[in-house]
C-alpha cells in the first residue's frame, strides 16, 4: 500500500514519509500508536446501515462515520452532490478515553520543546471559546461542539524552526459557524500551514477571540433584521 501510494505522490513531487514529517504525524505508521477512523462512503444509504454503525459503536466502540451523497443532474447537465453524514460521536470518544491524551499531556510536550508560552495562548483562547480539544500525542485539533471530528484548526507541540506550527482550515468554520471565507482570511489569515513566533501566537489568540466576536455580532444583526421585517 505504501509503494502504491508514493508511485503516485511522486507525481505530486513528495512521498508519504515527506508528508506524515511535514504534519509531525510519523508515529501514525506505528500500530500499537495508531488511532483508526471508519468512513462508509457511497451514493444512497443501504438499508439498516445506520443500525450497523450503531452496534460497532455501542458493542465494539469502533470509531466510524457513514457518508452518503445523493447525485442531482440540472437541465444544462451539471451534476451536483449533497451530503449526508452519520456518524458515531461516542466511538470517538471511547477512543480518546483508550489513548489517555490530555491537553496538558500535549502542552507538556510544548513546554519541553521550547514553545509552551506559544502554545498555551492558542489552547486558552480556543477553551474560553467553547472548541473541543481533540488531543494527539503532539498536537491538538480544535473542532466545534457540534462535531468534534471536523477539523477547525490544529497547533502542534513540536517546535519548527522554534517557532509554533499551526493549520487553519476555512472549510468547517464556513459549515459550522456560517463563517465566509474572507472574513476567516481577514482574522486568522489565509487558509494553510503557518510558524508562529510567541508574538506571533498571542497575536492569534487575540484574532481568534475577534472573530468570534465578529461572528457573534453578525448572528445579532442578522436577527435583528429578520424581526424588522417581521
């Protein structure tokens, strides 16, 4: 399976090694370190598939997700595809409890890496915001309360450069939060991988806070808008 993968990687210009190295995800390839996900993809839904997910989920604890796309043909041919999931939040959950990662197991790592300061700014401003920290041996993805396996953001523990590596990903804060993506841009920067220096950090904090008050006070004129024209 790996050297399949990487013949096509190669095409891309990198390998498999280059890509778990850049997200400092190399302990992934060792099985007694690995976390597996289940996702059941497919158009339509089989009948009973949902009670299927269910009973791995309570009997086995198996984290898995059903994703299942209805296609719609318009006039002029274009084919669109919209998307249901399911999916097992307690299996996650039961996981998590499995592996015994806390945030401060990972803030520890940070602290001993030489970027702790940096680190604990982004976690106390994402906690105080209501994200969910899914932890990793090095790194903490920030998900929504609403589902706590889409990605918001992540901040690894490990120094580059010795500076705080962190991803931002503009996809589920525009699912989850109605966020447009120039105003994600305009707060936490373009969508991707950045080095943040301990200012640099701080400076995040403060920006995700903004943001967050931004979207709050979008939400408010919104409402506010609907009742006049009520």
């Amino acid at each position: 399976m790996r050297s399949t993968t990487n013949k096509y990687l190669q095409k891309c210009g990198t390998t498999i090694g280059d890509l778990l190295s850049e997200r400092d995800a190399e302990e992934s390839l060792r099985s007694q370190d690995r976390e597996v996900l289940l996702v059941i993809v497919g158009t339509g839904r089989a009948p009973g598939l949902d009670r299927m997910v269910q009973y791995l989920t309570d009997r086995y604890a198996v984290p898995i997700s059903a994703v299942s796309f209805d296609l719609f043909e318009l006039q002029d041919g274009t084919r669109l595809m919209s998307r249901e999931i399911h999916e097992a939040d307690q299996a996650v959950e039961a996981v998590q409890r499995r592996t015994q990662i806390t945030p401060q197991d990972v803030l520890n790592v940070a602290h001993n890496s030489g970027i702790g300061g940096s680190f604990a700014a982004i976690h106390d401003a994402a906690l105080a915001l209501g994200l969910y920290p899914r932890t990793w041996k090095t790194s903490i993805m920030y998900a929504s309360p609403k589902n706590r396996t889409r990605m918001l953001f992540t901040v690894w523990a490990r120094s580059q450069e010795a500076r705080l590596r962190v991803y931002v990903g503009h996809a589920s804060f525009a699912e989850f939060y109605d966020a447009l993506a120039d105003l994600t841009q305009q707060y936490l920067g373009p969508e991707g991988y950045k080095l943040l220096t301990l200012d640099q950090a701080q400076e995040f904090a403060r920006q995700l806070r903004a943001f967050f008050e931004a979207l709050k006070a979008n939400t408010q004129t919104t409402l506010a808008s609907l009742e006049v024209q009520e």
